[in-house]
C-alpha cells in the first residue's frame, strides 16, 4: 500500500472510523482501525457491538493493514497541513510490517498488524437507504428521547437502551430510568419499519454521528440500526428485545399526545425562569424532588431536605387550571436544558392518573414534538416531611400536643429507668419511617 492523501480528510476520516473503538478492548486487535486502498480508502474500526466505516478519496497503490487507532490518530496530527503520504513497508521482524506516514520533512515509523486479523463480523454489508433526514434533527431526538437512560454501567440492561420506532412517518425515540421515562418524537420521514433497542454504548456513537452537518440516512440492516451520510456509516447492533419485556409499555405508545393530555392542566412559563428555580430548589430537596403548585398566574416550586426544611420560590406562569404534582426536579432540570424556546408548555395530568407530564416548545419544533416525564407520587415523599414539620417547642410549651407528648417521654423514661427525667422538649409524633431512623442515630430530643 502505498498512497497520498489529503491531511485534514484523512482525520476526518479517523475520527468516525476510531469513534467505536474501546481504550480497553477485548480482543487487542480491537484497538486498531482497518485501512483497505481500493477505488478509496476504507477505514473500519468496532467494538463488536458498533462498526463505523469510512471512505476517503486517496491515490496509490492497494494494499491493507490494521493500524493501532490511537496511535495513528495522533501521528497524523503531527504532520503540517496538505497532502500526506502513507507507504507500508512489509518487515521479516514484524507480522503486519511497518506503515510509515509522511508530510512535509516529518516523518513517522509505526508498527502495523496484518489486516486478515480484523473481525470479518464488524463488516457492513451496505450503508442505508433509508430517507434523508438533518442529522441535528436526529441528535436532538436521541438526546432528548434518551435523556431518562442510565449511564451507571451496573444499571439493568433495560435501563442503559434508548427505543426507536417509527410509524407512519413519525419517530420516536425513549428511554426509562428508575420511577423516570422519557420519549421524544419528530416528524422525520424516516421508513416506517425501523423500530431498535439501541444500547447505551451505541446511542453515545450515533450522538457523534448526528451531531455533524448535513443529511443522515437511518435503516436496519441484519439486526443492526445502520446511519450513513456521505461516504461514511456507523452500525450499531440491536440490543435483544427480550431484555425489555414490557418494552411496549416503557418505550412506545408515545404518538397519542392529544389523548394523553386530555384530562391534564397546561403551564406556560419562562423556560430560563423554571430552570433557576426547579433546580436552586431540587438542590436543597429529598432525593431532589420538588413540588408543583400552580393557580392562576403563579407557579410555586416547593422542596423540603430530609430533616424537613423548606425551601421554596414562585414564578410568573399562565394556566388554565389548579395543579398540584411532584415530579424529579433533576430530571425536569435536565430535560428543560434540551429546549431552546423562551418559553414552554407543560401539561400536568391529575396526580391519581398513569399518565406522563409532558414538555413542549413553543414556536421551534412541530406541535407533535414533546418530550415525556413520569411523575413521582407523592406518598413516599410528603410522608417524612410532614413528620418532621413540628419544630421544637420550649420547656414551658402548654398545648395539648405539648402536654401529650411530655407524657408519652415521662411514661417512657420511668419504665426505663427510675432517675428524674428531663424537661421535654421536642414533639414525639413521626411517621414509622422517621420513627426507625430515630432509633438507630439514637433521638437526641430524649437525651
């Protein structure tokens, strides 16, 4: 193999060929990308689960070999703007023979491997022909439909998919995380048979991929969801559908908008306004969930910390109803820093009902395009708050409560033991949650 090639293509090139390839791969052939001289020059690289393939117009000689990515990423970095060269040398001493990579008066040396190493499964057997779609049309739907995933790499292998479907013309894509889901769905045109559990590892490539410019083509090929735009692809191999058996649930069924929505309270409001608010609050919430009270032209935002101290702060909104609800606020935060709108709708079913909260943009996307939030419900949450509402009272407190409570410490420190008890200080009704926590830090309010 011997060719020249433009610098700044050849990057190009490198970085989607490289993009799927493990620092710590299985296999240590797997560290490497294949490059083929034919009519251009095929880059590949795979983890075995993704395969992205890279065409380069070159001039030379044919040849091929696998050449550590990392390694030759760097090296042709190093060289000065223009046309390289690539020549490889075959050595008695090294198996693969040496590629050596030239520009200007710099030159490089590196060790290859021979290319019939490289994993014949990482082939793609052609790009998709799927219909043309804006590639920031596609990152925004992974991003915002994948924004529930988990990226804990001990998390279920149901929470680290994101779903794609699409049906008649409308895709969409979702994922679910703990008591959170989220999906998000574009008009795109795509072919109405594509429908994937893409793992974690998959969707993080393909964000690469859709983050550049121009047009992207999305189709299954051979159980894998292939994206291809230009001369390059990426293939990522589905997860097992198996893995999801509620998948139906978790994943689709997101198109229905108007129906889920019908019973639900619409919030209009300042996106920049919400997000300084539901997340100031959040940070100082249990488990960071917040509460929202919207009535008329205000919306208040409440949280209370495990000891039950309040935090709160309130905004001006429009409504069209009463609503009360309790909700993630760092995934609200989360998914409100995806929008770009000044403002957005929220719709908020009644809190007794299985239906999701839903996010709009105002005046940017297509009126079907939402994203989804599951409420949290509220018992496991107000429960600890509203024990722990009761501040402590002075020695000479006189209310019944007071009075009941001095009681119940007084019963409680003579049959223990017969020494004098202290003044009571502090009210003794918590819920069994509280009540077991107390017991184990030892409830200073009896000491």
């Amino acid at each position: 193999m011997n060719l020249t090639i433009q610098r700044q293509s050849l990057i190009d090139a490198l970085s989607i060929a490289s993009a799927p390839v493990d620092s710590d791969p299985q296999q240590p052939i797997l560290a490497s990308v294949r490059l083929t001289l034919g009519a251009d020059l095929e880059l590949v690289g795979t983890d075995l689960v993704t395969t992205a393939v890279a065409h380069v117009p070159a001039d030379g000689h044919e040849g091929a070999c696998c050449a550590n990515a990392r390694t030759l990423i760097e090296r042709v970095k190093l060289l000065p703007e223009g046309t390289i060269r690539l020549r490889l040398e075959s050595t008695a001493a090294i198996r693969g023979g040496t590629l050596h990579i030239e520009g200007g008066s710099r030159k490089f040396a590196l060790a290859v491997r021979d290319a019939g190493e490289f994993p014949a499964t990482a082939e793609i057997s052609k790009p998709a022909g799927g219909n043309a779609v804006a590639s920031s049309v596609l990152a925004s739907l992974l991003d915002r439909g994948g924004s529930a995933m988990s990226d804990d790499k001990g998390a279920q292998a149901i929470k680290r998919v994101v779903a794609i479907t699409t049906a008649d013309g409308w895709t969409e894509t979702g994922s679910a995380c703990n008591n959170a889901g989220a999906s998000s769905g574009l008009d795109t045109g795509l072919p109405d048979h594509v429908e994937a559990l893409i793992p974690f590892r998959g969707v993080e490539i393909l964000r690469r991929f859709f983050g550049g410019k121009g047009n992207v083509r999305l189709e299954i090929i051979d159980r894998r969801i292939v994206a291809s735009r230009d001369a390059s692809s990426v293939a990522v191999l589905l997860a097992d559908p198996t893995i999801a058996p509620a998948s139906g649930h978790q994943y689709r069924g997101f198109g229905g908008f108007a129906e889920k929505a019908e019973n639900a309270i619409t919030i209009t409001v300042s996106r920049a306004a919400i997000i300084d608010a539901v997340s100031a609050i959040a940070s100082a919430s249990e488990m960071h969930q917040v509460e929202l009270y919207a009535e008329g032209d205000k919306l208040r935002i409440v949280g209370r910390s495990d000891q039950g101290e309040p935090a709160e702060d309130e905004i001006a909104c429009s409504t069209d109803g009463k609503v009360e609800s309790i909700v993630s606020g760092d995934l609200l935060t989360k998914m409100l820093r995806l929008a770009t709108s000044d403002k957005v709708t929220i719709r908020i079913p009644p809190i007794e009902t299985p239906q999701p909260m839903m996010l709009k943009e105002i005046g940017e996307l297509d009126a079907r395009a939402w994203w989804i939030i599951m409420p949290i419900m509220p018992s496991a949450y107000k429960s600890r708050p509203e024990a722990k509402k009761a501040s402590e009272k002075p020695n000479g407190d006189t209310s019944v409560a007071g009075e009941k409570n001095g009681k119940e410490k007084k019963s409680r420190k003579k049959k223990d033991s017969p020494a004098p008890e202290a003044p009571t200080t502090t009210a003794q009704s918590v819920a069994p949650t509280q009540a077991a926590v107390d017991d184990d830090t030892g409830d200073e309010a009896f000491e």
